[in-house]
C-alpha cells in the first residue's frame, strides 16, 4: 500500500519519531549535508522546525520525550561526522541544548551512531554515542557531563538502550567485524566501568540492533552478509557483587542465540519492531528493498 | 580306489523311489550327495556309492535323509511307471564316464541358473527397500512443510485480525473525538459569554484565535497540547561537553592509514640489516662479534654516555664500514661529531640519516626529529641561523608538542631578528 512519496533536495540518512507526540506525528531527518529537519507529513513542502545543525553528514539521530514513552522534554540528538553530538530541543531555534564536541586541536572521529536512555523522569536523560575508533561515550545532560567511555577496539555502528523510558539497565553496542557487546547499566564501577559479554556473531559487520518493545530482553541484530540474528540475554544470578575494594561492580550476563536467517546478500542496513504487534518488524536493504517480517512463538521464549 | 559301497535296499511305489543306504560310523554331509536327474552319487573318501537311474526323476523335489547310520533317499519319479531296477543294467565305463560328465555339466548349469536367481532376487529386494525408505522420508518432510504450512495460515490470520482491529478502533476513536469536539467548541461559547462580562479582554482574544485556528485534522489536540506544554519543563539550559578521542595507533582506520608507506619503510629496514658491505679483507682479524653492526652501535652508545666521544665515533665509522644502510648509526655518530664540535661532518651525517629515513612514517619520527634537530644546532654553532631555523621548524612539524624545540626555534628567531637589525 503506497501512501506517498516525497522528495527533497538532499539525501536523507537517518529519521525518527522518538521525540513527537502521538497525535502530530512530525518526522525528524537528518541528512547528508548536515541539516536537521522536521517534517509534518501532511504538508511536507516546508519543515516544520530546520537548522543546519552539521558540518558534515549527520549519521546516526535518536528522539526521546515523544510518542507517549517517558517523561520530559521533547529531545532530538544527531550524531555527526563532523565528530559532533548535539542535542536539539524543537522549541528552541538555531541552538543546541547541548554540545558534545572534540578538544580543541584533537582530531575528530566519525560518530556513527547516538542513542537516548535513562529518561526516567523530568531531568534525567544521557545520550550514549558510538564512533568509528570504537569509543563509546555516555554522556549525563541532568549534570552536563562525561559519566562514563569505553573503546571496544572496532568502529560502533549502533548502541541501543533497551528501554529508552526507564532507569538505564542494558546497553547494546554493534561493531565491525561482526562482534557486539551487551553491557549491564545498573552498577557503575568507579574505574572499570560497567560490566559487559560480548559475542561474535556474523563475520561482517553488524549494522543494527534493535530491542523487541514487548520485551526487553530479546533483541534482533541485522548484518552485513543480509541475515537477521535474534539473541535472548539471561540474567546472572547476581547482577552485581562486591570486588576486592568493597566497590560495587555489576556482572554481566549470557546472551543466546535465538534464530537467524538470511535475507538478502547485500546487507541489511536498518530495522525496526512494531510496538503494538509482537513480532512484527520491517527492515531495509542495500538491495533496495524494504521487508515486512513476523517472528512468531515470541511467547514461549 | 575307491571302497564302493554295495549294501543299499530299495522299494518304489508308483510316483516315488525309497532308497536306504547304510554308512555306519561315516560322517555325511549334504556335501557329499551329488544327484542330477539321472545320476546319484554319494562320496565320503574314501567310501563311494553312485547309481545311474532305471529313468529320470525329479532332483528339485527329491529328498535325503541323513541319519541313524543311514541316508534315506526320496525320489520322485519324473514320469509314473514302475521300475524294473534302482540302475540301469549293462552300463560300460565309457557310457558311465558320459553319464558323470552330463550329470556333472548339468549341476553346473543348476547352480549357475540359481546363483543368478537369487541376484535378481535380491537386486529386487534391494529396490524395494530403497523405496521404501524415500517413501518414509517423503512422509516425514511432508509432515514437517504441513506444520509450517498451518503455522504460517494461523499468523496470517491473526495479522489480518489484528489489521482489522487497529482499523475499527482508530474509527471509532474519530467519531468518539468529533463528539467531543463538539462539545468543546460549545463549552467556550459558554465560557466566552461568561467572560465577555468580566475585565480579562487578551485572554479573549487568544481564545479566539484559538477558535479561528480549527481547521480539519489536528484541531482537537490543540487544546491538549496548550495543556501538556504548561507542564513540560523549559528547554535546558545549552551547554557544551569537551571530549577526547582514543587515539589508535597501527592499525588506524583503512582511509587514513599510510599502509604503503609503512611497508615500504618496514622493507627498507629489514634490508638495511641484510646488507653487509663487500670490503671484508681488513676485517678478517676482527672479532666475530665487533663484525655485527648491532653490536658496534650498542658499544658506540655506551661510550657516548660516559663521555668517551671519540671512541664512539670509532666504534659508529666501523659499523658504517659493516653496513651503511643503517640511519641510526649515522644519527649517532652525528651526535658525536656534535660533541666534538666537528659541525660539518655533524651536518653531513644527520643529513645522510634524514636520507635514509624516508618514507616518513609515524614509526621513525623520533629518529626524524632528532636528525632534524642535530642538524639544526649545527648549523647555529657555524652561525648560519636561517639554515638552522628551517631544520627547528621542520623538527617543530613533525612534533608540535615539543616545548624544548619551541624554545630553542624561538632563540633562533630572536638571533637572526637581532642579527639583521645590526646590519
């Protein structure tokens, strides 16, 4: 069923819903000359709120506060390869509501991916981005600060919360050579961090990860050969203990695989759940079409 | 010579021949009774019995029994008539030779024609189990594809189901909103004629853009949105967070990598340690050890550390003589001739290392710098500042963090500026 088809002057890379409400349904794009837009669908001709927000292509956007999930501030983030995250209130024109930006003189990497989490009330929010040198960074916007980097040694390709809307609890980061990492958000050790298990699936990279919006704990991976992966993580016994210094350190858990199964030879580079029917999710491909996929038997895992 | 065995009884009835013959204390096996139509012979060595038949009789269906001391012959006869005699009379050798031969010939046959028989037998029994296994296996596939199959109907239909849902309840929700539109349209008339009555005159009039402002689709949430936005909180307060990045070191990211570079220098360094120079006769009284080039460099190093400079520019010319492919050497040996205040040849080695050193990559740029640097000084203390600038500065890009090089640049600076303001 086609609807519509709207074109515009520069190639889009990336959009979400995340950050409008339910009843205007305005579509947040980011493209490849670095503009962020939003758009209301049912009058596309002239965004709704615009800013030329990148110097390079904006790579990676999340939204949060919207589509009834949390609380809060609507908020966009954008992701750039100008080595840039900033995050955009759309009330606010032409400024950022925050910066996260390299050091003066240091040269910048790519950042490939953002995500939102934590948004558990009014003022908590962080935004974790992933670059292309493998550092993960965890950024706090309640205290405007750095909380937390790792590197996981290849470039991150997506990080995702599994629940935007709650106290932060997982944290799934893709990378290059098809490895991917799971890390436990609720114990943050001063110095080691969060704990973390790490799998390697596919050969090639991992594109996507997305988490299932009836539960949190499955999440489907999409590579670069065209197959979909669908992984179960299991809790350990005890989420965190204490280590030799008395500090609390958090223990990660097991990840399963579920099913796989090949799609497409070309990779599939993006992928979404539907969040009123279980199972249903859509995906699209380098080979320029767009799957409508079911997983059943989602129950009984 | 056989022992023939000459003790047999025998009696007949119209269809059949009952021959008993006695073998006490012998062992018989069906090996040894060989029967044809018309010849009968039983051999236990070295015990023989052998009858050529009063007339053919049928050896598919005959019996022996083999027990109690005796084998009991049944044959039936190939045609019903009574016999004069169990073997034929006046049988001569030569018609008894032919009679074995035949007998002989025709067993052949038999067990030939039987070995073939049951191939084909079992070649069909062979097939048949095949099929039957692909029978069975295609059953089971089909079971499998039938699950499939009713699992895929069932999702199916849920989905059609569920779309058909979503439809009805988003239809109802619109006639449910126009409803309440209504209602809200006819509350703020109510709630404007109340108003007209007392002083709030501007919150009239935004009421009544709000009212101009409904129009088709999104009109009803208006009033909704006004409300939730009293109750978000205000956009934050812009700030900026200042990061840094890991840096990586070989291997860096494909595109900026210098990767043909770096193996052309890796090349050239493995190559430099290979070579060894032609001239070994006046060498042939050293030791096996100050002929290795490594060595003499260490021994070089050492002595410049305690001071002994002459003796490590020996030590450095020797290990040139060895090998001349090694930039080290000649970066040491220049910092010697520093020492020594032998300035031109201080420049001409750090020059001869810099020649060595290229490609430029990240792996040689302390030796770069140093070389750089060398030369520089050198080239001060001989008072031709420009020449010494240009080496700083060169030292300066490849590190620009280096304070100690900054400053020294900046002496420099400061001199030739001091210099040309005399003349």
């Amino acid at each position: 069923l086609f609807l519509k088809k709207i074109e515009k002057a520069k190639p889009l890379k990336c959009g979400t819903f995340g950050a409008t409400s339910l009843q205007q349904r305005y579509f947040a794009t980011g493209d490849f000359g670095g503009n962020l837009n939003i758009w209301n669908l049912e009058a596309p001709e002239i965004p709704v709120y615009s800013v030329k927000g990148h110097k390079e292509i904006i790579n990676s956007i999340d939204g949060v506060g919207g589509l009834g999930i949390g609380e809060g501030a609507p908020e966009i983030v954008t992701g750039s390869r100008d080595g840039t995250v900033k995050v955009w209130d759309p009330r606010q024109k032409d400024t950022p509501v925050a910066n996260m930006e390299p050091v003066q003189g240091e040269s910048k990497r790519d950042c490939w991916t953002v995500a939102f989490g934590n948004a558990y009330n009014q003022e908590e929010r962080v935004v974790c981005a992933g670059y292309d040198n493998g550092d993960i960074k965890l950024f706090d916007l309640k205290t405007m600060s750095l909380r937390w980097e790792t590197n996981i040694k290849n470039g991150v390709c997506s990080v995702e919360f599994d629940r935007k809307d709650v106290n932060m609890n997982k944290l799934v980061a893709t990378s290059l050579e098809g490895k991917f990492h799971v890390f436990d958000m609720r114990t943050q050790h001063p110095t080691k961090g969060f704990a973390s298990v790490s799998e390697k699936a596919q050969k090639s990279t991992i594109w996507q990860v997305r988490h299932l919006p009836q539960n949190r704990d499955i999440f489907m991976t999409s590579g670069g050969a065209g197959s979909l992966h669908l992984w179960k993580y299991e809790y350990p016994a005890q989420r965190s203990k204490k280590d030799s210094e008395g500090a609390e350190m958090g223990v990660a858990g097991s990840v399963s695989l579920l099913q796989n199964v090949t799609l497409s030879t070309q990779p599939i580079s993006s992928l979404d759940w539907s969040p009123d029917k279980k199972g249903l999710c859509v995906c699209g491909a380098f080979d320029q079409t767009v799957r409508v996929l079911i997983v059943t038997k989602l129950n009984k895992v | 010579m056989p022992v023939w065995l000459r003790e047999h009884s025998w009696r007949q009835t119209a269809s059949a021949v009952y021959l008993s013959l006695p073998v006490r204390g012998l062992r018989v096996t069906p090996g040894s009774i060989f029967c044809t139509d018309r010849y009968l012979k039983v051999s236990i060595p070295p015990f023989l019995f052998e009858a050529v038949l009063y007339a053919p009789i049928d050896d598919t269906n005959s019996t022996a029994k083999i027990g109690n001391g005796t084998i009991f012959f049944t044959l039936y006869k190939k045609e019903a008539a009574m016999w004069d005699s169990l073997t034929l009379a006046n049988a001569n050798k030569e018609k008894l030779q032919c009679v074995r031969e035949n007998a002989v010939l025709k067993a052949h046959e038999k067990a030939k024609e039987e070995a073939e028989a049951k191939k084909v037998t079992k070649q069909e029994h062979k097939k048949y189990a095949l099929e039957a296994t692909m029978k069975l296996e295609e059953a089971e596939r089909k079971r499998i594809e039938d699950l499939k199959e009713k699992e895929r109907q069932k999702v199916t239909k849920e989905l059609e189901l569920w779309k058909k849902q979503q439809e009805d309840a988003a239809k109802q929700k619109r006639v449910q909103k126009e409803g309440e539109l209504h209602q809200e349209v006819e509350q703020l008339k109510e709630r404007k004629k109340e108003k007209m009555n007392k002083t709030r005159v501007p919150n009239e009039g935004t009421s009544k853009t709000r009212l101009k402002a409904t129009k088709g689709h999104g009109s009803y949430s208006m009033f909704s949105e006004n409300l939730k936005e009293e109750q978000l909180p205000a956009p934050r307060s812009a700030a900026t967070i200042k990061i840094n990045f890991t840096s990586r070191v070989f291997p860096t990211a494909l595109r900026e990598s210098r990767v043909a570079e770096e193996e052309e220098w890796l090349r050239k360094q493995a190559e430099a340690r290979r070579t060894v120079s032609a001239d070994l006769s006046e060498l042939e009284d050293l030791k096996e050890e100050e002929k290795n080039p490594e060595w003499l460099k260490d021994k070089g190093n050492k002595m410049f550390a305690t001071g002994n400079y002459l003796a490590a520019v020996n030590a450095y010319n020797l290990a040139v003589q060895l090998n001349n492919k090694l930039p080290l050497l000649y970066l040491n040996r220049a910092a010697c001739h520093l020492k020594l205040r032998n300035l031109h040849k201080a420049i001409e080695d750090s020059s001869k290392a810099l020649e060595l050193l290229t490609p430029p990559v990240p792996d040689n740029k302390n030796a770069r710098i140093k070389a750089y640097v060398r030369r520089g000084t050198a080239f001060c203390q001989l008072e031709l500042y420009t020449e010494g600038l240009q080496d700083y500065e060169a030292a300066l890009k490849i590190d620009p963090k280096n304070k100690t090089i900054e400053k020294d640049a900046e002496k420099i600076r400061h001199l030739i500026q001091g210099t040309t303001e005399d003349s």
